[in-house]
C-alpha cells in the first residue's frame, strides 16, 4: 500500500519531502507533481524501480525516460552543453520544456537513445518538485503518469490511489498541476528541432 502525503504546493513541508527523499533512496518509486503534469519517478540507477515504472506505463525499455533536475548546473553533469545551448536553457528553465542532449558518461546506458546516446532533461517550475530535487540532491528519473490507452495523464490524486496504490510506493497530493505535456526540443540539432509542441510555448525555437 502507497503512503499518500497532502504537501503543500506554495510551502511544502519540510518532514514531508524529506520522508519523501527517505523513499525514493530506498529504490521506491513515487507520483510527485511538476509543472506540466504528474509523473512518476525514482531514483538515478535504481533499475529495479525504473522497470516497476515500465510495467505501469506498459512500455518497453525503448521508452524514453527524463532525467529531471533542479537547475543547470546539475544539467550539466549529465548532459554536454555547448554555450549557445546554456544561454538558451537559461532563458527558458525552470519551465515547461524537456531538452533532449548528448549525454555525458554520468547517464546509466540503458536510458539512453540506442543510436544517439542522448537523454531528456528538465528543470519544472513546481515548488513541491523543487523541494524534492533539492532535498535529493540528484535527479529524479521520470515519465509522465498516463495509464496505458489513456489519452490524458492522471491528474486527481484519490484516483491515482485508487488505481496504483498497490504498484507505488508514494503518492504526492500537491493539487491540480495541469495535464499538458512539456515542450520537447531537439537541442542537438543545429538549428534546435521542436519535436512536440505543448505547455512551453514553441515560438521561442521558431525563426
């Protein structure tokens, strides 16, 4: 059965997102909310976690992952940066938007793009999140909560509790956070390639 913390979504309380973090180092797998969306999550290197996701969202390990992080110079570690990719990252993060790059050695393969050795990276302008990263002190490895053949994702904690309460360790209710996906952009490609258009507004990658 999951545990099922009510955080504030302006001032998280503190001994909830640190008994949050206690969970997801112990290879648990949790629902938190981010500025686009729910997602699930958990941490960096646990395989065993990251395959509990897989077999809730009924993908296979072609499935892209995110890693989300609480600014850029985490972002760095994990992805290589060139500076006119830095300046634009740093105009848009924290935001809606998921950068795809080339990633840097720190990036377990098996998250990796098969022929690009890329990875999806983020920095989501939610406080609970934020609070999150912070405590953690890594990234979260995440994906969108949407249920196999649903066309939205998840956005109503008690039935995320009535649906996955037994797959999840945690569930977060941290409010209404919106059911849009992020902006995906291609930052590998010269010019930058919008490869889904949604909450992050487009314009700012259009010439």
């Amino acid at each position: 059965m999951a545990q099922f913390f009510q955080i504030h979504p302006v001032n998280p309380q503190a001994r909830l997102v640190r008994r949050c973090v206690e969970i997801l180092l112990a290879g648990g797998v949790i629902i938190y909310p981010t500025d686009s969306s729910y997602a699930l999550g958990c941490q960096l290197g646990e395989k065993d976690a990251m395959e509990r996701i897989r077999r809730i969202r009924q993908v296979d390990e072609k499935h892209n992952f995110t890693l989300v992080c609480r600014d850029l110079s985490e972002i760095t570690t994990y992805a290589k940066i060139d500076n006119r990719a830095f300046r634009q990252l740093k105009s848009l993060t924290p935001g809606p938007y998921t950068f795809i790059h080339e990633a840097t050695k720190q990036v377990p393969r098996r998250m990796l793009h098969p022929k690009r050795k890329a990875i999806g990276i983020r920095v989501p302008d939610n406080e609970i999140c934020r609070a999150l990263l912070a405590e953690l002190d890594q990234p979260i490895l995440s994906t969108t909560l949407i249920l196999p053949a649903a066309e939205h994702p998840l956005t109503d904690p008690e039935e995320m509790r009535e649906l996955l309460d037994k797959q999840v360790d945690l569930i977060i209710d941290g409010g209404f956070c919106g059911l849009d996906p992020t902006t995906v952009v291609d930052m590998i490609s010269e010019p930058p390639q919008l490869i889904r258009v949604g909450k992050g507004d487009p314009s700012v990658f259009q010439e």
